[in-house]
C-alpha cells in the first residue's frame, strides 16, 4: 500500500470538526435562503431580464416558492432511461482507439413484462472517429460525442415504442452540454444543433424527455435570490459578495414535502439559449423523490420547453420520476440499471484489451505498450510491498 | 421419459473430479440435483458424464434491495432474466466415453471453458446406468451430499425407463448397494428406505 492511511489520522478527524462547524453555518444560511424565497416569491417578472445577465436561474410565472404536489400518473407508461460510460483514448496503449457503450431500460410500468434490457457498445478508430472538425476526439470531446450517443439512443428506443404509447425518456445528468463552453464556436453550434435534432426526434415520437440529476451541486437559485436581496441591480449584486455562494440549490429545496416538485426555472447557459432556444430552451425544477417518512431525497430536473410549457407532459414527467425513484427509495430504477448496463468493469476491460492484442496481431500490426504503461502494469498489480 | 437433449449452460472451472458451470436463470427442470450432464470431452467424439449435486445463486447486493419490499413484477423479472446474476451448479464427475463405450471412472481431461453442458437424454442415462459401477464414484465422493446424490440419481435413471424397466432397475440397484455397503448396515438402511419412498 502507498496510500499511508495511518498519516491521515489526523488530517481526517480535522476533516470531521470542519464538516461539523459548516453544517452549523450552512444551517443559518439555508434559513436565511428560504426566507428570501418566500419575501421575494412574486417578484419573477421583475428578476427575469436582471436574472439572465447575472447567470441566475431565470424565473418563470411560478411564485419563486412554488410547491407542486405529487400527480398521478396514467395506469400504464414506457419510462426508457439511458446512461453511458467510455473508454478514453490512450496514447500508451497499443493503439489509438476509444470505446463508448450505453446502456438503456425499456421499463413498462403496470404491465408485468420483462424490461428490456439493452447495451450498445462502439468502437471509434478511425480518422473521421479520431477527429472532428480537425480536432481529436478526447477528454471534454469525448463526453460531447458520448452524450449525443446517449440521447441518440433514447430517441431511437422512443422511435420503436407504439404511437399511442404514454412514453417517458430520461438521461442521467443534464440535457445542457456544458462542456461544450470551452470549444470554437463553430464547433459548439454544430455539435448542440446535433443534440437538439435527437430531441427533435423524441418529440415527434410524441415521447417526453427529462434528465435526472441526483445530489446536484449547482447554485443559479442561490445567485437568483442574492440578486432579488440586491433589488434585482445587477451592478449591486456583482459588487456585493452572495452569502449564499456556497450553497447548494437542493439545501433550499429540502423542505419540498414527499413527491413534490419546486417552481420551474429556466437554465441561465449561455448554450441554452444560444442553441437550444427557443423550443428546446431548458427548464429544471428541484423535485423531493422520497417517500413519507423518510428524510428528503432532492434531484434536479431538467426538460426542454415544449415539456415545461405544457401542463400534461411536464405532470407526467414529475409523476413518472417519482414512481421509478420510489422502487429503489430515491433514485429511478431504470436509471440504476442503464448504468449497470453501461458500466465496463476491470475484467471486461482487460478482455477487452486481449481483443484489441489479438486483432491487431491478426491483422500484422506490431504491438506494443508504451515503455510507461509496460512499467505501471509491473508495478499495479498484486504489490505487497511498498518499499 | 424424456429424449430431448437440453443445454444446461457453460462450464467456468473444471477439475477431473467436477466441474462447476454457470446459468442464467433457473427452469422448471433445469439445472436439477441428481440430474446426469454431459460435456463433450477435449477428444473428438469423446464425453464426460456427471452429475449434478449443488446449485447455488450467487449473493448480489442489488438484489438483496428488494427482499421484503412490494417490488413491482417488471422488477422481479428484470432481476430474474436480465441481470447477469449466475446460478452455478457443481457436478462430481462419474464417466467418461467416446462413441463406442462408456466408463465409469473419472476423465482423463476436463471438459473446456466455457464449454456447453447438456442435460442427457433418457437414452444417454439408460445407456450410462445399464451398469452400476459409478455408485463407487459417489460413495467415495469428498464434500457431496453423497446419499443424497446416490437416491436422486437411481431415481433420476428409474425414470429414464418404462415402469416395469424401472421398479427393475431399482431392485438391481438395491442389490448393487446392499453389496458395496455390506459393512455399514445403518446406511445402506437408510437409502434403501429413501430409495423405497421414492
């Protein structure tokens, strides 16, 4: 072992004290929090404009307090969740290559059937894999080209479900593509109008589409509510350090009763109302999935517009997170499982890797790690000693 | 009686003296205590002959989530067909052969990895019991249920047979135990008695 755990024993019952003392902190400030949500609760027309300028979350018609209670959902509904995982290319290894595989659940709610269980693996090795719009396809450009996977799939599984099908297809995590932020512009347009075409697709399925994300740590509430406290002055609220900066949205949102959700919101991202705008502009909620009697369990939500705007689909998508949330306790099922079904272990990696060793020896190609990953598989596997 | 030959799954680790193979769910029939498999053995034409002593599911800690709650039947059988949670059944090893004859002895050669197993036919298990000399095999068995094994497979191999062939086949096959267990009275008591409750 090198991980000398007996030199954290210090470190770690430091680390407790700390924890402890903040959650004191943060208790005060969550009350501070809520009683700004409710003292500035009708002032969303107000903070609209400001909201966006200052990267808050933008209000819609809701009072900024807004509960919903839990819907019912119809008897019978198609939830289809995806997830992915990846392989990142490695200049080390003995050659160039990615993998991505989504993994997805056809779950029919109310039916008794079997879900459908599904896992799409791909390999990228080509040039017009390895680049895109001349740049390689790694790290952050990976993550894009995975999640378009991802939501390429959803669509399609929406495509293969019956018309008259109630259906409900969620991702886990954002339908935003963050990462796109950091790339040329070029680029960005191209690979969010890809996006927004799957989203396309799914809506013409007559499917709804949601995203799920779990413990979020995102604050565009907490800017939104430092900026009502600053009079909606931007200039003000830019000046003046938030108290609540710190804050996580889901702290406030804790004191959502059992299945309901919060006001809807619109994502301040530049990319959202870049690309996705107007039909697909993204709205997210905070949503309680726990039962009674259970501490809270809060997830942020994501939906394009043409689910917020209407009353029906954005009912169902509330209600239908809830009811596969409820199978596990406080996550979706589905989601569990697509994830399972992605997920490339270490032994389904090394057979992946003998593979790769024996194609390559097939086809004549020399292989080869390279001289430091030849070492770090010596010195990575079954050591006993550390010096 | 039964002549449909079944695959029962795929060999994961293999020893002369058994073998350990995997399923993914269990059937009304298969994989079944004292049922006879077969392997094709590493020689062309050649086969290994068992018998089925243990099936176990593995623990799975997802699964373990769902006991005692009002889980829906889409998860039951999500769980059930879905999930790769593999059944593993062990078999003692009891024969071997190739297209001409049959011994009752261990194999020279493990089947291989992965390997499918098959449940044999009633043709196969007449064939197989036509002689006895395998109950030594069990008998001598280390970490088997090995009564329990030795009742379930001549029951398995009575019913491979027509009625009357049967109540004959368990008649010789008292006989043969009678006299490999001359010395121990009491157990060979206790099979008869099981064998006659069958």
């Amino acid at each position: 072992m090198t991980l000398e755990l007996s030199r954290l024993a210090e470190q770690m019952r430091e680390m407790g004290q700390e924890l402890a003392t903040r959650e004191e902190e943060y208790a005060k400030l969550i009350a501070q929090a809520r009683q700004w949500l409710a003292q500035y609760a009708d002032r969303g027309e107000q903070l609209r404009h400001p909201a966006r300028a200052f990267h808050a979350a933008i209000p819609t018609d809701d009072p900024l307090d807004a509960q919903h209670s839990l819907p019912g959902v119809p008897e019978r509904f198609t939830f289809i969740a995806a997830d992915g995982a990846e392989i990142q290319p490695d200049s080390h290894e003995m050659a160039y290559y990615y993998l991505i595989n989504v993994g997805a659940l056809v779950y029919r709610h109310g039916s008794g059937q079997t879900p459908e269980a599904h896992s799409q693996p791909t390999i990228g090795y080509t040039e017009s894999d390895l680049y895109d719009h001349d740049q390689l396809v790694s790290g952050n450009l990976l993550d894009i080209k995975r999640d378009l996977t991802e939501i390429t799939r959803l669509a399609d599984l929406c495509a293969a479900e019956p018309a008259e099908a109630t259906t409900i297809a969620v991702v886990d995590g954002t339908l935003i593509l963050w990462t796109l932020r950091d790339t040329p512009p070029a680029y960005q347009r191209a690979k969010a109008l890809d996006y927004v075409r799957q989203l396309d697709r799914i809506r013409e399925t007559g499917a709804v589409v949601a995203a799920f994300i779990s413990r979020p740590r995102r604050g565009e509430v907490m800017r939104l509510l430092h900026l009502a406290n600053e009079g909606s002055e931007v200039k003000q609220a830019n000046e003046k350090p938030n108290p609540l900066r710190h804050l996580p949205d889901y702290a406030v949102f804790e004191m959502l009763p059992p299945g309901a959700r919060s006001a809807l919101f619109v994502s301040p991202a530049s990319i959202n109302h870049d690309h996705y705008a107007p039909v697909h502009t993204i709205h997210f909620f905070y949503l309680n999935v726990a039962a009674e009697g259970v501490p809270p369990a809060i997830a942020r939500v994501e939906v394009p517009a043409w689910v917020a705007d209407d009353a029906e689909r954005l009912a169902l998508v509330h209600g239908a997170i809830v009811a596969q949330a409820r199978i596990t306790g406080d996550y979706p099922y589905a989601l569990v499982r697509a994830d399972e079904l992605a997920f490339i272990s270490s032994p389904e990696r090394e057979a992946f890797d003998d593979m790769v060793v024996s194609s390559l020896v097939r086809a004549g190609v020399p292989t080869a790690l390279s001289p430091k990953k030849f070492f770090k598989t010596l010195t990575r596997q079954g050591k006993r000693k550390f010096r | 009686m039964s002549d449909k030959r079944l695959s029962v799954g795929r060999v994961l680790r293999a020893g002369t003296q058994g073998f350990v193979f995997g399923c993914e769910a269990l059937q009304p029939e298969i994989p079944k205590f004292g049922t006879f498999v077969r392997a094709d053995g590493v020689a062309p034409g050649s086969a290994i002959y068992g018998l089925i002593y243990d099936v176990s599911l593995e623990d799975d800690l997802f699964a373990r989530h769902f006991i005692g709650a009002d889980t829906p039947e889409e998860v039951v059988r999500d769980q059930r067909v879905n999930r790769q949670v593999p059944i593993e059944v062990s078999v003692l090893a009891v024969g071997c052969g190739d297209r001409e004859t049959i011994l009752h002895c261990l194999p020279p050669q493990p089947p291989v990895t992965l390997d499918w197993l098959y449940q044999c036919t009633d043709e196969e298990v007449r064939t197989f019991t036509s002689r006895l000399d395998y109950f030594q095999l069990i008998l001598g068995a280390r970490q088997v249920p090995t009564d329990e094994l030795l009742v379930a497979s001549i029951r398995n191999a009575a019913e491979a047979r027509t009625e009357r062939e049967g109540e004959m086949f368990l008649v010789d096959a008292g006989r043969e135990l009678a006299r490999m267990l001359a010395g121990d009275p009491l157990r060979l008591e206790g099979l008869l008695r099981r064998l006659r409750a069958a």
